[in-house]
C-alpha cells in the first residue's frame, strides 16, 4: 500500500489521533473513511461535485481531491493515491500530507465523510 512521507515533530501535526479506551494511535491518511449517507457526487470532467442532501450545499473537488473521494468510495485509505499524486504532479510529500489532511477534515467537519 502506497505512504506518504511525513515528518513532524507532535502527534497533533503529524495528523495522530488518539482512540480514547485503547492505546491505539492512527494516522488519518491510514485509516479508512465512510462517506455520509448525505454526500451524492458526480464527476464533471477530472473534478468531482458533491451535494450534501440535508443542507443543500454543493462542494468542487479538484483533481486531487477527486482522486481522494474516488479512493475514499472505494474504501480504500487516503494515502493510496500518494504516490500516483507525486508522481503527477510537483508537490512535496510533506506539502501532499498537509493538504490531504487539510481536505479530510473540511469533508468531516460538513459531515461529507468521517473516519469508519
């Protein structure tokens, strides 16, 4: 399975959380995440547009978050498109974590998708 790289120097920027009641720490590009029940989205050339039925709020994906919401659909985790993004485009891993995690959480704070 594709990493990213990533260096951080606290749990809170390397992207860590905590799971209360058990020892277990787990990266969020690592773990797999469930798109709402509320999220339709349709592809519109190489983005993605994404409606969230309960408040009738649109979202534009870019590429890169498209291909994030198609490995998201997938079940796959998030750092599977790692190293086809690298590879595509002139980004800095550490940038690539930055931004990913960035996204992950804009799509779970408008409950577009949350960690399963």
């Amino acid at each position: 399975m594709p990493h990213c790289a990533w260096a951080a120097t606290t749990a809170a920027e390397a992207g860590l959380t905590v799971i209360f009641g058990g020892d277990t720490v787990s990266d969020t590009l690592e773990a797999r995440w469930r798109i709402s029940d509320q999220a339709i989205a349709n592809a519109v050339a190489d983005e993605t547009v994404i409606l969230h039925l309960g408040n009738g709020t649109y979202f534009g994906l870019d590429p890169i978050g498209a291909r994030l919401w198609d490995a998201l659909k997938a079940g796959d985790p998030p750092s599977s498109i790692c190293a086809a993004v690298l590879e595509a485009y002139d980004v800095e891993p550490e940038q690539l974590n930055a931004d990913l995690r960035a996204l992950l959480e804009e799509l779970r704070s408008n409950d577009l998708a949350e960690p399963a």
